[in-house]
C-alpha cells in the first residue's frame, strides 16, 4: 500500500470546522479511504497538539488526539519519531534552503522523513512541499 504523509495543516484542517480548508480536507480524506497507510511525525504532531488548543480549545483536541490513537492502533496511522539524526540532517536542509524559502524546523523534518521512506506524496496545505519537490494532495 502506498503511504501519504500527513502534514500539520491538514490534520488541523480536519480537526477545526472554521478552518478554511476544512470542507476540502474531509473531502480529500473520503476519497482517499483505505487507500493510503497514513505518516506522519511527533513533530508534526507537537504543531498540531498546540494549534488544536489555541483553536479549538482543550475537549476538542484531546478527542482529536483519541481519533488519531485509534488510527495508529488499527495500523491506519504511523507516527515516525524524530531522532538526533533526522533533526541532524533537518538542520542542514533548514540552512541550505531558507536563504530564500520560508520552510520551518518542523517541515525540514517531514522532508528528512519522507525521503528516507520515499514517500512522494503529501496531504498538505502548505505549498512549501511543492518546493521541496513533493505532489501535494488535494
């Protein structure tokens, strides 16, 4: 089965019905179903953690947190861990390309991750992946 990685911005477009994607996020997740094994990291993970809080508040994002435990346990969900060495090879492409990007700590981490795994596409609404040379999904 092909793997999708899941970036901050659509597990937060899915979780928060005021999200300006969040229409378009649910959409995307309908079709996809049982399509894709899910990535993603604790990076991406901590984003969402704190972004979920300051959106939509405490209740919703610790059952926003329950759903995804339940993916991971069915085997849906995968959350690689980012070790020393990720973080290593994060910081290298963190200073080669935001001379003249803008990608964070936390996507240089999913770009190491995806390599590594050679996942090409990414359920995303930051257009940073299509600079780091990834098909973004939807």
């Amino acid at each position: 089965m092909n793997r999708l990685f899941v970036d901050t911005g659509a597990w937060d477009a899915l979780a928060d019905d005021v999200d300006s994607n969040h229409e378009l996020a649910l959409l995307y997740r309908d079709e996809i179903m049982g399509q894709y094994k899910l990535v993603t990291t604790n990076y991406v993970l901590d984003e969402l953690y704190t972004l979920l809080l300051l959106n939509i508040g405490y209740q919703p994002t610790i059952r926003f947190k329950q759903q995804l435990d339940l993916l991971i346990k069915a085997g849906i969900l995968e959350v690689d861990l980012i070790s020393e060495e990720i973080e290593g090879e994060a910081w290298k492409i963190f200073e080669q390309y935001n001379l003249d990007k803008r990608w964070s700590f936390t996507d240089c981490t999913s770009y190491v991750v995806m390599k590594r795994l050679s996942i090409t596409e990414v359920f995303a609404f930051d257009r940073h992946f299509e600079q780091m040379g990834f098909i973004r999904r939807p």
